[in-house]
C-alpha cells in the first residue's frame, strides 16, 4: 500500500523526502515525483505547480501510474494534499501546522471531508478555504475568514475532488508560511503562466526593476525554507487513519 502527498512546490516536499529511506525519482509527467519508505509504507510525492488543475493532474498521474502497476504495494491507500498555507486565524503563527477537517471550495461552493490525522505534535485543525489565487493581503484574508476557515490555499480543492472521484481517503495537512495580518507587497497572482504556475523568472525581472522588493523576498524565502523543514517533520511523526473522514485527533 502507498500514500501520495501532492503540493504545489518541490520545496514544500524536498524535507519531507530527505528523511525517506530509499528514495528515488519516479518519471512522472509532472515538475517533481519521488518515492521512497517511511515504516515500512511506501510513500509517494508530486508536485505540479499552482491551483486546482495542476494538483488534480498530478493526483490523476499517480493514480494512473500505480493502477498500471497492477501490484498490491503499490495501490493507493490515501492521497494528503500538503504544503503551504496562508492563516485566516489570527491566533495561527508561522510554521504552525494545519489539518484540514473540511476543505471548502470557493469556485464550486462544495466541500469535502477530511481523514483525520493522530500526532504527538500540536497542530491546529478546522476548515481550509481552496481557491485559485494567492490571498496577498490582511484585507482579503479578513473577507475569507467570514467563512468561518482558519487557512487558505491553493491546491487542496483540486486535489479533493480527483481524490473523492477515484474513491479514496482524503487528507489536507497543510504549514503556516504567512500569518493573518500579513501581505505582500508583489502580486503574485500576477505572476503566474496561463497554466497557473508561479513564474519565478517574471518575479525576478519584476524585482530587478523594484529593488524594495528584494529584502521582502529574500525574508518570504526563509520563511518558506522553515515552513516546509516543520512540515516535513510533521509528517513523518503523525499518522493519517485512512479508514476515516472525520475530525482529526489532537
């Protein structure tokens, strides 16, 4: 049996994937796929890029992939869609873990029950927003929160809804990079490819022509860099149970 952990980003798995044993690339389709053992259950990790239609491929690829495989340890037990998150709760710091109970679509106002996860680790848990676009400021985040969600992200909807039509356990397990009150003085809604990715050759042609905006990058970089080393560690010492959809246990 298999796990397959979807994020946007390789540096929201690459931690995650160095504490793996026998890990090694997979040639999937998609920017970044390996695979490697954790306890003796075979783990899988995609990331695809950002936004719905980029996680739900790469959800769609690992399934196909591992169906092909026609063998028992490769069938999917669950899909965790991972990575970054912004806080809508304005008590959720930095590198704060977040387990999804729900995932809310924005665009289709559906939402999608959650497998609940056991840890050791504090986390917080309850409804996680999904939309395609990045909050980029306190303001937007304060409109977001009337929903009663305590994060925002941009994949776990996609990932939810390939997940639930191929019917399998569905987990969000999600790491603070930016708290409640905080913005950015870039858009990077701005700077993503038609196909939804972020653009890293336009953000850096676009700061080379703001210098202001070095020292913020350079700052959400670190951030970032400790985010995913909290989450990576997070993930290997928590249990996701697999026969469940319900409210995770703390």
């Amino acid at each position: 049996m298999a796990i397959l952990y979807v994020a946007s980003e390789a540096s929201e798995l690459k931690p995650f994937a160095n504490m793996l044993t026998g890990l090694r690339k997979i040639n999937w389709p998609v920017d970044y796929a390996f695979e490697g053992i954790l306890d003796g259950r075979r783990v899988l990790l995609a990331a695809n890029g950002a936004g719905p239609k980029l996680a739900a491929r790469a959800v769609e690829v690992a399934i196909r992939a591992v169906t092909g495989a026609e063998l028992s340890s490769s069938k999917l037990e669950a899909v965790v869609s991972t990575g970054y998150c912004g806080a809508l709760d304005p008590n959720l710091r930095e590198s704060q873990i977040v387990i999804a109970t729900r995932v809310l679509d924005l665009t289709r106002s559906e939402t999608s029950d959650c497998a609940s996860v056991q840890s050791e680790s504090g986390f917080a848990s309850g409804l996680v927003i999904s939309q395609d676009r990045v909050a980029v400021n306190s303001a937007e985040k304060h409109q977001l929160l009337a929903h009663n969600a305590i994060a925002v992200d941009m994949e776990s909807a996609g990932v939810a809804q390939r997940t639930k039509a191929a019917g399998l356990p569905f987990c969000c397990i999600k790491v603070v990079s930016d708290r409640a009150d905080e913005g950015f003085h870039i858009d990077f809604n701005r700077m993503r490819t038609p196909e939804g990715r972020i653009a890293r050759g336009k953000i850096g042609l676009h700061a080379t022509t703001h210098p202001k905006l070095i020292g913020e990058l350079l700052r959400l970089r670190r951030r970032t860099r400790d985010a995913a080393l909290a989450l990576g560690e997070f993930l290997v010492s928590c249990r996701i149970n697999t026969a469940s959809a319900s409210t995770p246990d703390e």
